[in-house]
C-alpha cells in the first residue's frame, strides 16, 4: 500500500508547489523547466526508485 501512496504524494506536492519550484530553479540556474516533461521525469523516477525498495 505504501508502494501507491508515496509516488501520489511526491507527485501532488510537485504539482501543488510548481510555481516556487520554477522560480528557484530560473533565479539560481538561469533555465526555464517546462511543466509536463519535468513532472513525468521526476514522477516516473520516484516510482521506479520506491518500487525497487520495497
């Protein structure tokens, strides 16, 4: 159960907290992140690392 519950909770807090995850990322690195490519690269390796630990 734990497996499902973690990666929608990571996955909810990117998405709740995009802005300011954005905005840290275009003042320290000067890069521009586009939203759906970076969520699903950052989803998709927590799932895959979560479902190798347990």
């Amino acid at each position: 159960m734990i497996k499902y519950i973690i990666p929608a909770i990571i996955v909810f807090l990117i998405v709740l907290f995009w802005e300011k995850i954005t905005d840290f990322v275009e003042k320290n690195f000067n890069i521009k992140l586009n939203y759906i490519v970076v969520s699903s690269i950052i989803a998709a390796i927590a799932i895959i690392l979560l479902l190798l630990n347990y």
